[in-house]
C-alpha cells in the first residue's frame, strides 16, 4: 500500500471513530436528559440538531483555504449561543440540573475548531474558531452556574483551544512541505534545463562542423556534401525536437539563467554509476540490459539515468541489510523500461528517514516526458522501484 492509500485509511479510520463517539456521546445525552415540559423537549431536539449539524462540517476533507467552512462554523456557533441564551431565559438558569448539557454538541464543536484551524481561510478561520470556542464554554451553562459546571466550560475550551492549535500545527506542517515539494519540482526543471544547454550545445556544435566541413569539401567532392548535409538536417530536427519538449516542460519563468551546468549522463553511463555503487556499498548491484540502448531520446535516457540513480540512493539509505541490487533495462518497440529491485530482509512501506523529496522529484519528471513510475514492497520482500517511459516522449500539460 502506497503512503498516500496508507493516509486516506488513515483518514477513513478517524472519521469513523469520530462518528462512534458523537454515536455514544448522543445516547448518553437522550439518557441523561428528562425533559419535563414541552419547551424543554423542544431545546433537547434543537440541542440534537446541533450536534447533528456539526458532522458536515468536520467530517469532510475540506479544500485548503475554504471561506464556505469558516462562514458555516460562526453560523453553527451563533445558533449554538443562541439556544444557550434562550435556555438560561426561560429556564433562569438551572435547566433540569441532573441532565447532561450536550457532550455531542461539545465534541461536534471541538471537532468544527479543528477542521476550521487546519483548513479555513485564513481571514475568517480565527474569527470562527473563537467563536465555536466561546459556544462552547458556554454549554455547561444550560444546566446551572454552579463552580464545577463552569470549571466544566473551561476544561472545555481548554480541549478546544488544544484542537485549534493541533490544526494550525498540521496546516503549517502541510505547508512546509509544499513549499519544499515546489522547491523540488523547481530543482527537476533546473535540471532539465542543463539537460537542455548540453544537448543543444553537443548538437549544434555538430551541426556547426559539419557545416564547416561541408564547406571545405564542396568543390572536390560534391556527394559528401550531400551526406554531410543529411546529417545536418537530422541533427537539426532532433534538436528541435527536443527543445520543444523540454521547453514545454520549463513552466517556471523565474528560473535562474546562471543555474551551474553539468554533464550530461544518460542510460549509455550505468555501468560507471553501478561500478561507483559497488566500491561503496555492502550490496554488490547487477545491471541487466535487453535491447540497444543506442539511440534514444535524450530526455528519457537522461531520466532512466536518473531513475537508476535513485533507486541505488535508497537502496544505500534506507536498506543497510539488502545483499544485492538488481538493475534492469529493457527496450521495447514503444518503451523504455527500468527497474531497480533490492532484497532488504524487513519490507518497508516508506523510506525510513527523509521525506521522500526525492522520489518525488524524479516523479515529476518522468510523468513529464509521459511515462509512469511506481515504487513499493516487492512480493518477496526488499524494495522495487519500477519506471516506463515512451519512446514517442509527450510532454504532460
């Protein structure tokens, strides 16, 4: 199971628990509740309502940034004021004392501060959450003005401002790690760009060469010219090719126009890589070639290059025990594809340290030339991490 399939189970679990215990909190209401008069029915069905109302709001997965949850938690709050105001009006404040005041009411509360602190927009969230904080301290009032009941209000604003504070901890947690996410989406085009800079050069001063020979050679043998300028023609429109897909794949504007340059390494470069892997590593890798690596585009053997690279680099972090690496290429007549597979003895379902910034990195790069990239257990332990990339590269937009 992937990490993201992991924490929407995750997600799935807590929402699930979360409805159990508004379930039982609401049944320890209706059997601590007595009302004696027909208003007092009435505030026990609004009280319900309420509670019932607050499951929309923190049981979904809301959208970052959303104005309509915050606008709907002061809506619930200042109905929630409301019937407590009306309670203490009609009751003088001692409404049915040995009743409960409504822990479903307070836990759906505490649940609404939460979803607003982690994902409501930021002018109205704080405005909401201070408002569902103070209906909530004021629950307890529905029952009396005794101490205990208004140390009750305080313990629970206490559990409400330990909600907001445990949703603005995950919602800066959640931006942190876009912003080094972007960082690292921002790193891969960086490197499509030298990628760009070396292949145009090599190409180009080709082209200029042989051009210059051409020249030279016009008058003594015209049929080389005309060979060297089939050559020229085929450099130039694999050139441009290429520069339109790594254009279209160099979105960012800002980029910095002196990013330092280096060289260019493709699928033709593994056995240095591995050789390097082996003088190092306790796990001796092995590399499994099928087909003519020859002759590929030069941004799927530059990223199948890099596929390979990362995989040796997790082997190497995040599989101390694993007793050898198993490096496959293959070429078919419309893919390119690439495996690297460790035997590390405990399976895992993530790297063991880091935040995986790599993985996603080179994901986004292989998605942008149009292939797929998967990584996770292998059925017989150890770690597989699998790429494919399209021969006919297709730019993703």
């Amino acid at each position: 199971m992937s990490t993201p399939d992991l924490r929407r189970w995750w997600v799935r679990l807590a929402q699930a628990a979360g409805l159990v215990a508004m379930g039982l909190l609401a049944l320890f209401d209706l059997r601590f509740s007595a009302p004696d008069s027909m208003a007092a029915l009435l505030v026990l069905l609004v009280r319900m309502g309420l509670a019932v109302a607050t499951v929309p709001l923190w049981l979904p997965v809301h959208r970052l940034g959303s104005r309509l949850l915050p606008l709907a938690a002061l809506v619930l709050a200042c109905a929630s004021l409301a019937v407590t105001a009306a309670v203490l009006l009609l009751f003088n404040g001692s409404y049915l004392i040995s009743s409960s005041w409504g822990l479903a009411e307070s836990a759906g509360l505490i649940g609404v501060v939460f979803v607003v602190a982690r994902w409501g927009a930021p002018r109205l969230a704080p405005w909401a959450a201070v408002a569902a904080g103070l209906a909530v301290a004021a629950l307890p009032l529905r029952v009396g003005a005794e101490n205990l009941l208004v140390i009750f209000g305080l313990l629970q604003v206490l559990a409400a401002a330990g909600a907001a504070g445990v949703g603005l901890y995950l919602r800066i947690m959640a931006a942190g790690r876009e912003r080094a996410i972007a960082l690292v989406r921002a790193e891969q085009r960086t490197e499509f760009a030298r990628d760009l800079h070396d292949f145009i050069a090599h190409h180009v001063t080709g082209i200029v060469v042989q051009a210059q020979g051409a020249r030279f050679v016009a008058e003594q043998d015209p049929q080389r010219v005309i060979v060297a300028l089939e050559q020229i023609e085929r450099a130039g429109a694999e050139t441009m090719a290429s520069m339109r897909r790594m254009v279209g794949i160099l979105r960012n504007p800002d980029a910095p126009p002196d990013a330092p340059l280096a060289p260019l390494a493709g699928v033709t470069e593994l056995e240095p890589l591995l050789t390097g892997f082996n003088g190092a590593a306790k796990a001796p890798a092995r590399l499994h070639v099928d087909g003519d690596l020859n002759g590929l585009p030069v941004e799927v053997s530059t990223s199948a290059y890099r596929v390979v690279m990362e995989g040796l680099t997790n082997t190497r972090q995040h599989a101390p025990d694993a007793r050898s690496v198993d490096v496959a290429v293959r070429r078919t007549p419309g893919w390119l594809l690439v495996r690297v597979a460790d035997d590390g003895g405990s399976p895992r379902t993530a790297p063991a340290r880091g935040h995986g910034f790599g993985l996603i990195g080179l994901t986004e790069r292989v998605r942008a030339l149009g292939g797929t990239i998967t990584a996770g257990p292998g059925v017989a332990g150890g770690w597989v991490l699998d790429a494919a990339f399209p021969l006919q590269v297709a730019v993703a937009r």
